[in-house]
C-alpha cells in the first residue's frame, strides 16, 4: 500500500498507533471522566467523515472547538442545528455577501460546504465545557499537522484558506508551489474588520475552475438542515 491509496481512516489509524496519540488518549479519557467535553464522541472526526480525501477541494482551519454545550459538532466555525450564529461565522456570512452576494443564511450549519469538499478543521479537535483552549498542547496539534503535511504531500491543486496569525502558521508546512495558500486576517469581530474585502470565497472558486474542478455553492440557506446532517 503507497500513501497515496491511504483513506482518512486508515490515516488516523497510524497516528493513533503513535506515542503522542497514545498519551493524548490517556489525557482525553480522564478529562471525559471529571469535566463535560465538547464536541460528542461521534463527532470528533465528523469532518473527515463528512469530507473524504478523494473529494477534498478546500482545507479552512480553525482553532478550537466552541465550548458552550450543543454548539460544537466536529466542524470549524460550524455550530448544531437550532444554535445561534456565532460572531466569526457572522462575519464569515457577511463577506460572502460583499464578495459572491450570497445571502447570509438564517443558521450557522455549514455541513452542505463540508459535503461539497471543503475540510473543515481545527487544529484541537476537542475541549472542555466552558474552557477554550483547554485541550490545546495536548497532542491534538501534532495530529492536525500530520493531516495538513498529508494534504499538501499527497494532493493536487488544494486551496488553504488560513484565517488569522494562529491559521496562517500552518503555511510553512504547506507546499505552496502545489496548492494555492490564502491568508487573511480572523473573521472574529476583535479583529476589528480586517477580514473584510478578503475576497476568498471568489478567489477559491476561480482556481478551482482554473484547475478543471467543480466550485463550491457556498450558499446555506436553502439547505434542508435534517437531510445535511446525515453522512
């Protein structure tokens, strides 16, 4: 078997079989037996079941899980049906109006972009209830590392969207020579606007159909939210 026939599972696979994964299990099971840990179990690699690697077009990643309960489902910046939007994903909504006049949709459930080949991924894939960043240097980073080192390796023609100054350090493990890199400042509002005029979502597609690629519908609204929820 070469690399390039390896699926997501069998990726996550050989890293659980290292040390770090080992320990970072250990961590995972103790903190599931004191604190309330976010997303469900079932979701924690919901974005790789949700966007196999022979169909992955786009790789948008972010932090850190969401910490308040039913919010995090396993999708960065993607919060559970019946959620309110949160302010990054506001801001995400707005800039695809100014940019593609999209509507801004009604809910913040971006399984319909994850299904069309966009990995959405944290770098922590898990935290603890009310606690951000609690699950940070615990070995979730080295996991998310090998995934976007096997990307930029092993596929062609890739866009990384990279949304402020912790996103935009993964650059340096991406081969930009294969893929194309975008970088912009984090759409939260403390960043005061700076996301702004960016222009990714257009300038993705573009490549994407330079490349003889399908583009991504990055309109939400009129998704049936309980069909998009099924894998």
């Amino acid at each position: 078997m070469t690399l390039k026939t390896l699926n997501w599972q069998q990726i996550i696979d050989i890293e659980k079989a290292k040390d770090y994964f080992i320990d970072l299990d250990f961590f995972l099971k103790s903190e599931k037996q004191n604190f309330n840990i976010f997303p469900k179990v079932k979701d924690v690699f919901k974005a790789f079941e949700l966007t196999p690697l022979d169909k992955l077009k786009v790789v948008l990643i972010g932090q850190d899980p969401y910490h308040k309960i039913n919010q995090a489902h396993g999708l960065s910046f993607s919060v559970n049906n019946g959620i309110k939007t949160p302010p990054s994903l506001v801001n995400i909504y707005k800039e695809l109006k100014t940019d593609l006049n999209i509507p801004i949709a009604e809910h913040g459930n971006l399984t319909h972009w994850a299904k069309q080949g966009v990995l959405l991924l944290n770098a922590t894939l898990t935290v603890r209830e009310g606690q951000p960043g609690s699950h940070q240097k615990k070995g979730w980073e080295n996991f998310t590392d090998e995934i976007i080192k096997y990307i930029s390796e092993n596929t062609e023609n890739t866009v990384f969207l990279l949304w402020g100054n912790f996103a935009k350090t993964k650059k340096e493990i991406i081969n930009s020579a294969k893929h194309l890199v975008l970088e912009a400042a984090h759409p939260s509002p403390l960043a005061r606007g700076a996301f702004f005029g960016s222009k990714h979502f257009s300038k993705c597609n573009e490549f994407l159909i330079s490349k003889g690629k399908v583009p991504i519908d990055w309109s939400l609204n009129e998704i049936d939210l309980f069909s998009a929820e099924k894998v």
